[in-house]
C-alpha cells in the first residue's frame, strides 16, 4: 500500500561497501525487484527497509513517514525468506493467527483473520497441518498468509521462491504478484533471477556492487539498457569492441577490427575513444545471399542450435568476432555450417557503450555471470 523512498542510503560491514547512496523510490501498490549478482546489496537494502539493520548515513520513508527510528514491528511489513521460516511446531492455523494474537486482538478477530487470509491463499483445507507435512510452495504460500494476518502493507521477498523447483517457482511467482495486486500491497521482490523479475515486476531496479545501474520496466531495461553490464545481465548480448569513428545526427559509426564500420543507434561515447557495440541476438538479420548491403558484415557459419522455437547460429565474422544470431524456427531459410552468411546490424537496436573503465569487457560481464 505504501510509497517506498530511499534517499542517499548508505551501508558499511567493515570497509565492505554493501550500499554506495542508493536513491529509489518504489511507487504506492507497485510489484517492485531488486536484481542483480550475489553479493550486490539486495538483501541489506531489504533489511534497511525492514528496519532489521540501521542506514550509516540516508533516510527511508514508507508512505511519508520517516521510518529511521521506527522498529521493524512498527512498520506494518511482511518478511518472506528463501529458507522456510514458519515455526515448525505450529500448525499452519497457529503460525498464521500468531501475529493476531501477539498484536492483542482478541480470539474472535483472530479467528477472523486466520480464516480469511488462509482462504486467500486457497489453503484452508490444510489449516490443520504443520509445516512439514507441507509442500515447499505451499509453506511459502503459508508465510505470505501469515504476514498479510499481521497487518503487513508492504511486503519483502528475499530470495522467497529460490528454495523451490523449477516448476512450483513458476507458478507460485505469478500467484504471489496476484495476491499482492489483489489486496493493494507494495511488493518488493529480491532475486538474483532475471527472467523471474522479468516475467512479475512492474519496475526492475539492476543493483551492482551496491549500487543501482539501472530502474526500469523490463521492456525499458531489455530494449534501452544503459550500461553493458545491464545488457549483460538482463536478455542475451553480443558485444563488439571497437571505437567511435564518427558521429552524426545523434548516432555513431564505430569501427571493429578490420576496419569493418557499424552504425549505432545513439551517440554515448566521444569520438576516438575505445567503445563496446551491443546488439540483441534475435534482432540481427541473416541474409543468404553475401551482399555489400549498408551495416552488414560477411561471416562464416560455425554451429547451429536447434531450440524448438528457434535456431541459434554463431557465426564467425571476417574480422574474427564471433556472434550469435537468433531466428525463428517458423521463420524458415535455415543455413548450413561453414555456410558463408552475411549479418545485418539494424542500426535501432545496435546500441554503443563506453569500454569499461578500469577494467576489460570480459571483466565487466563476469561479474554478472549467472
Ligand atoms: N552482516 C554482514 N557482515 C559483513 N558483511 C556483510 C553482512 N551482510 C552483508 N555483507 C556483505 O555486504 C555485501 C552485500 O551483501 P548482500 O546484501 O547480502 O547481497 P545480496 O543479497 O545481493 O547477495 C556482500 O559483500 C556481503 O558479503
Ligand atoms: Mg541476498
């Protein structure tokens, strides 16, 4: 239900920085995911807005109120943890009218609630069982019931769903973005998964070492990624290093080895200077025919991947870059190995980025390596 404001959050352990000024805000009833790497500061941002840890410098606001100084009890969330965190030797009744009781309501409210929020979740037949003779989506479903009966308003996933198989996460994902809809929650949603971000959040926002990169829709951040690290991290990239060898009109022509030369959409590197192309697989085009079309580069086919829906080609360019270019399977046309190709760059969606500072391309995208 409420707005979520972080301004110039900072957290240290030690000299590690977890959190480098994080500035966010998390809009009123919106189904929010922090991604990123392991270790990028996803948790310790959650935990701040919980309250579980104290900010060195920065204030968080939740629906207005400034909620530094506020206990964790105090601030009307809900906790959902990777590990299963019910208590064990309660039944799924008792762990959800737990926080009912503890809060002061009395029997009849209680009862209430349990009822309702059990229903929610469409676990009332098992209100009986204990958390062991549950399923592992079925607990989780159980923690979200739980935290809901206690009043929560905004509610934290840590990881919430990385315990469970493939099959039940991707269920259970779209179940718990409903029940947060339905009931006008704020929902935060930590996890290291892009495609499940992708596929639940209304906005994303991409963490790297303890800072945000990038906040976006996932249309936003998979068509117009601003940096090489969210192209990397968020779809499938290939990436050319090469310079800018001019500009015009906003877009760049950067030069590859070989002197080969490819437009780029936009303008963000000066000229001279050492730049990364980048380009979605699935929006090159493969032409049969070896013709001197504008932004086009001649390549040898080197192994084809039949996917079902589609067929993955990586094909070794004339100056030695290998690239990979997807097309539909329905599309027909399919090409053959060692098979000479030629690739065309469509000049909206070949975007050009600063080489990294300080670091190579290859370090750059290791770090996101899922
Ligand atoms: N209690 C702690 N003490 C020391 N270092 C910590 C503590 N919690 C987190 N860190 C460090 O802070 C960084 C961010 O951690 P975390 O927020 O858990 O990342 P994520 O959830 O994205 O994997 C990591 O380098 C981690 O080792
Ligand atoms: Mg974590």
């Amino acid at each position: 239900m409420p707005e979520v404001r972080i301004v110039n959050v900072s957290k240290k352990f030690g000299n590690i920085v977890a959190l480098d000024n994080i500035n966010l805000t998390i809009r009123d009833q919106e189904y929010f995911s922090l991604l990123g790497p392991s270790g990028c500061g996803k948790t310790t941002l959650l935990r701040l807005i919980a309250g579980l840890i104290d900010p060195d410098s920065g204030e968080i606001y939740i629906g207005n109120r400034l909620v530094n100084d506020v206990p964790p009890e105090d601030r009307d969330i809900g906790f959902v943890f990777q590990t299963f965190a019910l208590f064990p030797h309660m039944t799924a009744w008792d762990n959800v009218t737990y926080g009912p009781k503890v809060k002061g309501f009395d029997m009849a409210e209680a009862t209430t609630i349990g009822h309702e929020v059990l229903e929610m979740v469409k676990l009332h037949e098992r209100l009986d069982a204990y958390p062991n003779e549950l399923s592992g989506g079925m607990m989780q479903r159980i923690a979200v019931a739980r935290a809901l009966a206690a009043g929560a308003k905004l509610l934290l996933l840590d990881e919430a769903l990385g315990q469970l198989d493939a099959k039940v996460r991707n269920e259970i994902r779209y179940e718990i973005r409903k029940m947060a809809k339905d009931l006008n929650l704020t929902g935060i949603h930590v996890t290291h998964d892009q495609s499940e971000a992708m596929a639940i959040s209304d906005r994303i926002a991409v963490m790297k070492r303890g800072r945000i990169l990038q906040v976006g829709t996932p249309q936003e951040l998979y068509m117009k990624p601003e940096s090489i690290f969210v192209a990397h991290f968020i779809g499938e990239s290939n990436f050319i290093e090469g310079y800018v060898s001019s500009k015009n009109n906003g877009n760049s022509v950067v030069e590859i080895r070989e002197g080969l030369k490819i437009q780029a959409s936009n303008g963000a590197v000066a000229e001279g200077k050492q730049a990364v192309l980048c380009v979605r697989p699935e929006t090159l085009t493969v032409e049969k025919s070896v013709k001197k079309a504008s932004n086009t580069v001649q390549g040898t086919v080197e192994r084809i991947t039949f996917e079902g829906p589609n067929m993955r080609y990586e094909i070794r360019l004339e100056n030695d870059a290998l690239i990979v270019a997807i097309k539909s399977s329905m599309s027909g046309g399919w090409f053959s190995i060692g098979e000479k190709v030629a690739v065309v760059f469509p000049v909206a969606n070949t975007h050009v980025f600063a080489y990294p500072e300080g670091s190579s391309l290859k370090e750059e995208i290791s770090v996101g390596s899922r």
